[in-house]
C-alpha cells in the first residue's frame, strides 16, 4: 500500500501547504474535506498518519466543520494545527476558550518541553500564531508540551494514541523549527520511511502507462505550458508513437514561441506532434473586437474548432489526456470532484472529440513537483521555469482591437522587456513580467521630428499563488534599459510606462 498522510481539510487557509510540506519530507500527503471522508474510509486507506488543518470557525457553533470523535481511536496518529487541535480537544473533552486577550496573530515566544514532537528543538524559539479561541484545559489523558505568555496549552499530546495538537502554524516558514516538528511527526510518530520521490513517480508513471495504454490511440492538446509539457514528455517516455499531440499556434503566442514548442518537442523529443496554425482564423474572428470578455470567447471557441477539425482528421482516439495538477483537483472544504480544468486550451474539449477514457498523469502533484518532474524527464529549463501565460495570449495584452501589426509591435517589445530581466538576472525576482500594448497614443520626439506612437505598460508582479500579487520592485537601471532598447528598437512605441499596481485592486492581466 502507497505509504501516504492524510490532511483533513476544515476550510483552513493553509491546508494546500500543509500538503506541501509534507511531501517536501517525501512522504506523500493528500488533501480530502472533513465533511468527504468516514471514519470506516479513513481505515481502509491504511495512513499512516492525519493532520486535521486549522479553520476559521469556532469549535462551539452549531455550524462548525466537525468529524467524528471515533478517529481518535482508530489507532493512526494524528497532528492537530490551530483550529485542528482545538478540536482535537474538543472532541476528546477538553475545554476551548475564547476571550479577547487570549488571540496572538504573528510571531510569538513558544516554550516546549521534552517530547518526541519536539526533538532537536531548543526549549525557546518563536512559533507563528494565529488564533482567537485557545485551549483551556487539555483533555484526559493529554500532557501540556508547550506553551506561549497567552496560551497555556500551545501544544499537547497524548502519547498512548499519539495524538498530537498544536496552536501555532508548523508549516509556515515563520515557525522556527516547524519544518523538524512535522519531520518529527511523519518519522517519529507515524514512522514513515519517506518514499515520496519524483524519481520514483517519474519511473512508476512511466511503468504504470506503458502497460495501461499499450496499443492505444491517445491524443494531447499541447500548449507549451509546464503542464501539458510534462505531461506530453512523461507519455511520450511510457507509450512513444501512440501519442499524438495537438499544439493549436493561435497567432497570440510570444515572440517566437511556436516554434521553440515545435523544436522542442518536435525535433528534440521526436514527438508525433501536430502544429496547426491558425493565426488567420483567429485574427479574422477576432476583427474589430474590443471588448475583453468577447475576445476571451471567441478565442476559447475558435479554439475549440480548431482542435475539432483537427480530431476529426485524426479519427476516433481512446484516451485523451489532460494536464489536470493537484490545486485543479482539490477545492478547499467543498468536496473533491475532479474538475476538468477550465484552461481555455483543454476546456470543453471532452465534448467535441469522441474518446472512452481521460488520463491525468499529474492530479497528484503539486506545480513545484511538476517542474521536478520536468526537469527529471529533460524538459529544457526555459519550459520548465516558464512564467505562467493565459491561454488567450497576447489578446488580452492588447487594449482594443487586435490586428497582425500589433500584435508584432508588442511581440517585440515583450521580447526586449524579457531579455532586460534576464540580462539583468532578474527572473527569479518576479514571478510573472511582461508588456501590455496601450491603445493610448501619445507624441514624442526622435531626431528632430515629432512622432506619434503607442505606450507601452510593462508589468512585473510577486506574488505565490497569483490570486493576490504585489507590483515587483526592478531596479531602476532594468526598467531603464528596457525603455531605451524598446523606444528605439520597436517602430510605433514612443513611450514606456511601469504599472505599480498589486492585485487587488487591479488583476495581472490588463484585460
Ligand atoms: P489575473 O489577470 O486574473 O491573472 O490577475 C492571474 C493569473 O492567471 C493568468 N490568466 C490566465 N490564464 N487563461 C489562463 O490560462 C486565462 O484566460 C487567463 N487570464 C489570466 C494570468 O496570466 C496570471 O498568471
């Protein structure tokens, strides 16, 4: 039996890193709801250990995610985080408290004592706290092993059924020594032995696949993203020839984008790859368009016609397969059904071509697993550290209408914009940069003759989950270069201008 933790999710915001720091110690860990999973499941998955997530509620309404108390006593053990070990407490009869003076938000003194939770942590470090309700009084049964100035049980433990509760974070990266608390409790707790490996997951899926699609026809919708690449490479290894990918070339793409993804995979993995360019389809449905959302539509469409007629020439195939990852599959405290994912270059398209089975190599892991992935199948590290891109493409960084000139203009000036970050090595500073083409027009001068061009918005944001975002602090001499290189180097721009906006207010996306 796969060796795995479970994470029950009671709506906490940090349960998808909970995850992640789980498998960070090789140990694979899976995300269900509290509400998703019965006690008589839970034992039947054979883990090896649980970690009930903290939550926003309060152990005492009516409403509050609760699970049943029996999962104390199956014998799996189990580490409770915030609004998780108050619950722990709670079910196992302690008391939960809430008073005003008692929430701690942010760093905060954390004093522990002797116990295997803790080894290799020094009686005093700092903790991350954020809580209103704390534990008053431990349950039966439960040892106090840790406290804050506020808290007198910031953790507890009952070392006969090894369940473990702490009032802190572990996981996030402010919590001194969380990262040894959670390898403590996955190797001295519940004894894991740490098989989680990308070597292995590359090795087994290849196995797994090979034998599973033997002699089937599959298809692929390839976009050149990090996903559907690794999962092409990955299929590729496991069933050669019998795997055809479709990579629709909207005409949206950056500069000279297409035929790196034809090279690539074309000629460098020797791909049965099929490049379908469309740009005059799209830039003909696309005339005259300026409002974002239709643009949007009539893209994700128009690209579904295209992969279509495309199908239609391939004939029935059996298997489709979909760059479905984990955080596509896992919708935090609403249940786990499989989304199909709503990028627009798969979407929908399990209605438009006949197939009897879908295949997502890569619904179990994590983006940074996916990468690990990529680079251990030799994926090129451009593709593989790619910046995140809409499926509509340049579309939506271009103001009003799109035609072929702009979209060359802007090509040109996204290209120098990019090589400035990477020259100045800047690429792992922002997480996502780029330009916009404004249809703002404004006058310049160039020799001694007035001009009259476009503006240029470049946009570089931080950010780790791209639903919030902060403006990226370049450094001046960046953006200065990247303006002198684009007004000289590209017809039509006569000005730049650096968007410092976070999200929210505005998006990443101009459109
Ligand atoms: P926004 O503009 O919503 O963007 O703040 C957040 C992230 O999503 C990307 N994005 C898209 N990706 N199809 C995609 O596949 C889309 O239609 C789309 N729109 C925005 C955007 O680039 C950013 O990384």
């Amino acid at each position: 039996m796969k060796e795995k933790i479970l994470v029950l999710d009671f709506g906490g915001q940090y349960n998808q890193l909970i995850a992640r720091r789980v498998r960070e110690h090789h140990v694979y860990a899976e995300i269900k709801p509290y509400n998703k999973v019965s006690v008589d499941e839970i034992k039947a998955e054979g883990y090896k250990g649980i970690i009930f997530t903290g939550g926003p509620n309060s152990v005492y309404e009516s409403t509050s995610p609760r699970c049943d108390a029996e999962i104390l006593n199956i014998g799996v053990p189990i580490l409770g985080i915030c609004y998780g070990s108050q619950l722990m407490a709670y079910l196992a009869g302690g008391e939960v408290g809430s008073a005003e003076n008692s929430s701690e938000y942010g760093k905060t003194d954390l004093e522990v004592s002797e116990n295997v939770l803790f080894k290799d942590i020094p009686t005093k470090s700092v903790c991350w706290m954020s809580h209103t309700d704390f534990i008053k009084n431990a349950p039966e049964g439960f040892d106090v092993i840790a406290t804050t100035a506020k808290c007198p049980v910031a953790s507890m433990c009952d070392s006969k059924r090894n369940l473990y509760g702490v009032q802190f974070h572990p996981e996030v990266t402010h919590t001194e020594y969380g990262k040894q608390m959670l390898y403590n409790f996955l190797f001295e707790v519940c004894k894991c032995s740490g098989d989680w490996k990308m070597e292995n997951f590359v090795e087994n899926s290849i196995e797994e696949y090979s034998k599973k699609l033997s002699g089937k026809k599959v298809l692929l919708a390839l976009s050149g993203g990090v996903d559907s690449s690794v999962a092409a490479v990955l299929l590729h290894k496991a069933i050669g020839k019998n795997l055809t990918c479709v990579f629709v070339d909207h005409g949206l793409l950056r500069k000279d984008e297409g035929d790196f993804v034809e090279r690539t995979f074309g000629e460098q993995f020797g791909m049965n790859l099929i490049r379908v360019n469309a740009e005059d389809r799209f830039l003909d449905k696309l005339k005259g368009v300026t409002d974002p959302e239709k643009k949007r539509k009539i893209i994700g469409e128009e690209f579904i016609r295209v992969f279509e007629d495309e199908a239609k020439k391939i004939g029935k195939v059996d298997v489709l397969v979909q760059g479905t990852i984990y955080p596509d599959v896992i919708e935090s405290g609403k249940g786990d059904s499989a989304v199909i994912k709503s990028h627009h270059n798969v979407g929908g398209l399990p209605d438009v071509i006949s197939f009897d089975e879908i295949v997502e190599p890569l619904r179990d892991l994590f983006k940074d697993e996916v990468r690990e992935t990529g680079t251990k199948l030799g994926i090129p590290y451009e593709l593989v550290w790619r910046q995140p891109f809409p499926g509509p493409g340049l579309a939506v960084r271009i103001i009003g209408e799109i035609t072929k000139e702009k979209l060359d203009t802007l090509r040109e000036a996204d290209a120098i914009f990019r090589e400035e970050i990477a020259n100045a090595k800047l690429e792992k500073e922002t997480n996502q940069y780029f330009a916009v083409l404004t249809d703002l027009r404004s006058v310049g001068v160039m020799g001694d003759a007035r001009t009259y061009g476009y503006t240029v918005a470049l946009r570089a944001v931080t950010t780790d989950d791209f639903m919030t975002a902060e403006w990226t602090r370049l450094p001046y001499e960046a953006l200065e270069k990247a303006s002198s290189r684009i007004t000289n180097e590209v017809k039509d721009i006569t000005r730049v201008v650096y968007d410092i906006t976070s999200k929210p207010p505005a998006t990443v996306e101009w459109e």
